[in-house]
C-alpha cells in the first residue's frame, strides 16, 4: 500500500502515555484527497501493546482545529485498539464526511492508552483512499 507523506499522521511512534500524533494534516494543502471517495483512517500497530496487567487499550480520537497548534475545536473518538494488540495487526475505519474534526484546516490523531499504563507500543497512521 502506498502512503502519501502529505496524509501520515505518525510513523511507528511510540506511545505509552496520552500523545498527539506526531504529525498535523493541512486538509487546505492536501488537494481533494476525498472528493466523492470514501477516506478512511488506517492504523498499524507496530511495537506490540504490552502492560503489567495485559488491559489497555489505545482510544485514537482525530482532533480539528483552525491553526496548527490544536487545542482541538472538534474531537471524535474513532477507534479503540484493543488490549494486548500484537505487531503487524492493522484497524481501518470509515470517515464519515461529517465528522466535526474533518470541518477544520488542520488535523491530527490524540492517543489514550486506557485501564493502566502501557509499557511498549508504536503505531503508523494514515488517510488513505
């Protein structure tokens, strides 16, 4: 599968801890990159959750903004990762045009780990067509 770099939101980053993505979509710059085509959020798990009690789970919101700072004007809460998720496992939802995040210029992906702390995890994430 091809990634557009224009569209990755992280690229095996490490989360253990409550993080944005590592990087922000410019939906203004990014051409038309959904006009009439369902847009989906792809996210591969690329470091195998782990915790002491093998119960986290990850929740990825998208966060929308008008600057590139985001104290997010919209959120949704798109995913949850189950717990223990092992590498190389790949979850791919459905945008919904109306999703409020996806009104604002800029873009980014907010991970919470949940029910404890994780001690290993990386995640790649991505819009893709």
């Amino acid at each position: 599968m091809y990634v557009d770099s224009q569209l990755l939101f992280s690229d095996a980053q490490a989360i253990t801890a409550a993080a944005g993505s590592t990087n922000t979509i410019d939906l203004g710059a990014v051409r038309d990159i959904g006009s009439g085509r369902p847009l989906y959020l792809v996210v591969t798990v690329d470091v195998a959750m782990t915790d002491g009690s093998s119960d986290s789970t990850v929740t990825v919101a998208i966060e929308g903004d008008s600057t590139t700072t985001i104290t997010p004007d919209g959120t949704a809460n798109v995913l949850t990762i189950p717990a223990v998720s092992a590498a190389g496992a790949m979850f791919i939802v459905a945008l919904s045009p109306t999703l409020s995040p996806l009104q604002y210029q800029y873009i980014r992906l907010l991970y919470t780990p949940n029910n404890g702390n994780l001690s290993t995890g990386s995640f790649t994430a991505f819009l893709a067509l």
